[in-house]
C-alpha cells in the first residue's frame, strides 16, 4: 500500500507539472501576440513612428530572447495614414484646389494638371492720324481744338496773322505741328496759294529761299504738307530741289493729295525722303453729320497696315464732329497719335 500511494502521488505531481508547463506555453505565446499587438496600434497613431522607433532602439540594445512572431501583412498597411480627402464643401466654383507639400514617407501625389482657359487675342489697336490745315488766322479756333482730348496734328500756314503764336501756343501744349506749305494750283491766278508760295516758274534756289522763309515763320515742325499745289505737285524738277531740303532738315512731307498726277513718290525716292499721302478728306462738305459719319467709317473699317491719315479744316461743324468722334475711338480702342509717330510704324 506504501508503494501504491506513492506511485499515484507520482503521478499527481507529474500532471500538474505538465499542466503547469502547459499554462507557462500560453502564457508565453499570449504575451507576445499582445505585445506585437500594440506595436502596430501605437504606430498607427500620429506619434507611432517615434514609439515604433524607440521599441526598435530598445530592441536593439537589449536582444530579447523570446521567439519573435511576424505581424500579418495587412498590418503594414495602417503604419501609413491615407491621403487626406479634399472638402467639398469648402471648395468653391472655379477655385483652385491647392497642393500641399509632401514629407518623405507620404506616398507621392500626381501633380495636378491646371489647363488655362481660353482668351481670345485681343486685335491690334488701330492707330489714325487727324491732321487740321489752314492753322495761323485765328487764336480761338486753336484753343478750341486743344481742349480736345486727341493728339491732333495742326498744320499752320507761313506769315499770316497768328502763325508764330500759333505755333508757339500749339507747342506749349505738346502737340504736333507741320508747314502747311503754299503751292501753284492749276486754277493760278483764279485761285491764288497765299504768302509765301512756290511757283513752278522759280529756280532752285528761289524755292530753296522762299521754302526757308516760311519755315521761319513757324517754328518747331516735325515735317511739311502741301497747301494746294495741283500743279506744282505734278510738276517732279520742280519738287527735288524742296525735297532735297527738307531731307537735309530732317523733315517728313505729307502729300494732301490734290492732284491724281502727283510726283511725291518718285521724287522722294530720287532723294530718300520719308514720305506718306493723305487718305481722307474730312470736310469737303461743310456737314456736321456727313463729317462724323466719314469718322465713323473710319472706326468700322479694319487697318490694313498703311498710314491711316486724315485731314480736316478748323471748321465749327469739323471740330464738334472730331470731339465727338474722338470719344467713340477711345472705346473701340482706336488712339489717334501725331503723324510723326504714324509714319514711324510703317514699313520702311
């Protein structure tokens, strides 16, 4: 019986030892699932990082010997958090959603692709020069002109009445002023030119004189036009000697155009002179409506690259048709410029 009893207790001993080593087992396994478990929580958070990088440094330095368990694969995915989703609500029509900048463990984003809409070219601005003849008789009519808010060109003619003073009063106001020069009409002596007009019977030095002359009488001009001249302007010996000395001035000639037998071209080309023709006639009828309606035509019709000049009288009816106009132009974008500038943008 001794024996017997202690056989069983043996035996007793035995299983609670196997029990207990059993129990010990789990224990085991159960601490270091829990403890992988709560490696993967913390890094998820937003401070998981720096958690994940102590416990490997703590690690490191102290080698554990417990058998380590590999976390799933699909726990890798929560050590990142996902990109954040634009608010929708927040955002408004047409605006921009902005791109934030990227750390380094960030997955990379697409750059957004921001396509510009369509802006129609806007046409070149049409630019016209309006140059007014017969300036010099009288004061007012300048002074009614300048109040205008146009770069208009005046074209004063030599020893008359108010030439200087014209001039000088037409240069304080910066504007532009040419030689409204006197020539031989066609219809002489029925039609006479004025003071100081060349005639096709002088020579060469009697126009290069009396050119001078009437030059002096009205200071600061940038270049010339023809006052009359039917048939001088048709007559090319006689134009050389007066373009030759315009160009050794550094002067322009603007042709007014009165006759169809004009020789401008040919004789400024003979001596490289910078030349341009008048391309309408404003004032032929003395009409407030058919003036501004020519002015009008003028804003409608497309420039085609050549010098757009206009030229006009300092009549009432002319002067309240280019006041008006002028306010027309500036909405449609049309600037009317000296005829310096004009002739500046033409090919050469």
């Amino acid at each position: 019986m001794p024996a017997m009893k202690k056989k069983n207790k043996k035996k007793y001993v035995t299983a609670a030892l196997i029990t207990l080593m059993v129990l010990s087992i789990a224990a085991i396994v159960y601490v270091i699932a829990f403890h992988e478990e709560e490696m993967i929580a913390v890094t998820s958070g937003p401070a998981g990082k720096k958690h994940a990088k102590i416990r490997e440094t703590d690690s490191k330095e102290k080698p554990s010997l417990q058998p380590q368990v590999k976390a799933p694969a699909k726990a890798k995915s929560l050590t990142q958090a996902p990109p954040p989703m634009p608010n929708k609500e927040t955002k408004q029509e047409g605006q921009e959603t902005p791109v934030l900048p990227q750390t380094g463990n960030e997955p990379p984003q697409k750059e957004k692709i921001v396509i510009a809409k369509h802006v129609p070219r806007r046409l070149p601005l049409k630019q016209v020069a309006i140059i007014i003849d017969d300036i010099g008789y009288d004061l007012a009519t300048v002074r009614e002109l300048l109040s205008i808010d146009a770069d208009i060109t005046y074209a004063i003619l030599p020893l008359v009445a108010h030439s200087r003073e014209a001039a000088e009063m037409i240069h304080k106001a910066d504007r532009e002023t040419l030689l409204h020069l006197p020539m031989e009409p066609l219809s002489y002596p029925k039609e006479k030119p004025g003071n100081g007009a060349l005639f096709t019977d002088m020579n060469d030095e009697e126009l290069v004189f009396q050119l001078n002359s009437d030059l002096a009488s009205v200071p600061y001009v940038s270049g010339v036009n023809n006052h009359m001249g039917s048939k001088f302007m048709s007559n090319e010996e006689r134009l050389l000697p007066v373009f030759k000395e315009l160009k050794r001035r550094g002067l322009f000639f603007i042709d007014s155009r009165t006759t169809r037998n004009s020789k401008t071209t040919a004789a400024s080309q003979k001596v490289h002179l910078t030349v341009a023709s008048r391309k309408i006639f404003l004032d032929n009828e003395r009409d407030y409506s058919k003036i501004y309606r020519i002015l009008m035509e003028v804003a409608q019709t497309p420039a085609d690259g050549s010098p757009l000049i206009i030229i006009g009288h300092p009549h009432p009816e002319t002067i309240r048709a280019i006041r008006d106009a002028s306010k027309v132009f500036r909405e449609k974008g049309i600037s009317i410029i000296p005829v310096s500038k004009l002739l500046q943008k033409q090919p050469s």
